[in-house]
C-alpha cells in the first residue's frame, strides 16, 4: 500500500485534492489507521486516479465523474457520456469561433477609424407595390425563414428600382418570438399566397443612414440617427426598418454588406 504522500506523487493529484475525492466520494484510501488517521491507498487505486484525471481534463465535472467511474465497466454507459460531452464542446467551440470572429471585425473597424461617422438623410420613400411576409419568428438572426418564405414566389418581377427591406414591428427588443415583416417592391399584380401578400405601401418620409460592413456596427448606426432625430427636432412615427441594398442574399462576405437604417418621422 501508498501512503498519501506517496499516493500523491506517483498520482500527480495534490493531498488537499485527494481528501477533497474522498469527502464527495469520488475516490477513497483504501485503508484509515484508526490509531493515527493515516491513509493508504492500494497501488491499483493509480489508475483510477489516472481515469479521474483525464476526465476533468475532457472538462466533466466531478459529479459527473463520480457517475462514470462508477460505471466504468459498462461500455454503452461511457460511450454515451463521451459523446454527450463531445457534443457540448463542438457547440461551445462553435460559440468561441463566433465571439473570435466578431473580435477580429471589431479590430478591423478599429483600424479604419476610431469612431464610425454616418451621414443622416431625410427622404421620402414614395409609394410601392410590394410583396411582404410577416411572421414572428424565433430570433431576429433568423429573419432569412421570412425571405425564403418570399422566394418561393417564382415569378416575382423586381421593381426598377428594387426596395427590399424587413420591418422590426415589436415596441421592444426581444430575445425569442419577434415580429418582423418583410417586403420587396416589384412590377406588376399577383395574387397572394399562404406566405405571401401584395400591398401598395403607403409613401413615408424617413431619416436614414448608410451602414457599409457587417451588422456589428447596427448599433451605433441606429444611435447616429435616433440622436440626429432628437437634434433636429424630428420625432419618430412608426418601426425602424432596413433597406439591404447589399444582403447576405448578394455576398456572403459582411464587408460587402450594404445597409439603410431608417426610421420613419414626423
């Protein structure tokens, strides 16, 4: 038998943690002096400290550890946490790859300016024919299940020129369940679709800015112009909406991304 000192070094697990296993009863001393407290662990017990330790490396947590090294004989049993726990890491890699690429976006801003600069317009968008869908949907990140709804008019014929924009019509922001509509001006008559309804949008006068780039930078776009409406004594009069004259649906590069942000005035 090992003493703990001994357990410990050959283990690589410190004494603190070795007496921390054994209070959740992960891993106990094979045999306690009652005499002095001592703990001895059996030379074979190095494996199983060897399991425990790889495990948390995989990232489970020790109450999951417990489960599996109590079942360790049973195949089908590891094999499910394994893969349960390969699973969880892919999305969390997907995640971490995401934030990268939005940190990577943001340097890259931050070398072209320190302060993005946008020009605000009043226009008036004149009245169009125009397909719409409106739908709630389950994030704003999926507003493409609106246009794919869209295109499945085949023989729509774009406007000359073609508006096409998504309407946020909720009064807050939302995380899940939002309501968006969607429309696209074009040329001609149709009748509607299950999805798909043709309206004659009304004229509207609008403050507006140019976002060039991907979508980070909406939030300071749509600052530069709710300000410049309070600055210049306008007052907002119904949803914003954005006009993609370069979408996803043109480039998939967002530095290529062409965005009005509108908001309708008074």
């Amino acid at each position: 038998m090992l003493k703990i000192g001994e357990f410990s070094k050959l283990s690589r697990v410190s004494i603190r943690m070795l007496r921390h296993y054994d209070d959740i009863g992960l891993i106990k001393p094979y045999f306690i002096d009652p005499s002095n407290g001592y703990r001895y662990y059996q030379e074979e017990q190095l494996f199983i400290i060897g399991r425990i330790t790889s495990l948390k490396e995989m990232g489970f947590s020790l109450s999951d550890i417990i489960q599996i090294i109590n079942c360790y004989d049973r195949k089908e049993k590891i094999d499910t946490f394994l893969l349960d726990k390969k699973s969880e890491l892919r999305k969390e890699m997907e995640e971490y790859e995401y934030k990268i690429r939005l940190l990577d976006s943001a340097l890259k801003r931050l070398e072209k300016e320190s302060l993005m600069k946008f020009d605000v317009n009043v226009k008036t968008i004149p009245e169009r024919y125009a397909a719409t869908v409106q739908m709630v949907i389950p994030r704003y990140e999926e507003e493409g299940l609106l246009w794919s709804k869209l295109m499945e008019c085949k023989n729509l014929i774009p406007d000359d020129p073609c508006l096409s924009a998504a309407v946020f019509l909720d009064k807050e922001y939302k995380e899940e369940n939002v309501e968006v509509m969607i429309w696209m001006s074009v040329k001609g008559k149709y009748e509607d679709t299950e999805h798909v309804k043709f309206k004659t949008l009304p004229a509207i006068k609008i403050a507006s800015c140019i976002l060039k780039g991907s979508y980070q930078g909406m939030n300071e776009a749509t600052a530069s112009v709710v300000s410049w409406i309070k600055d210049n004594g306008y007052h907002c009069n119904g949803p914003m909406f954005n006009i993609y004259h370069v979408s996803p649906a043109q480039s998939q590069n967002p530095d290529d991304f062409v965005t009005e942000v509108c908001f309708p005035i008074e």
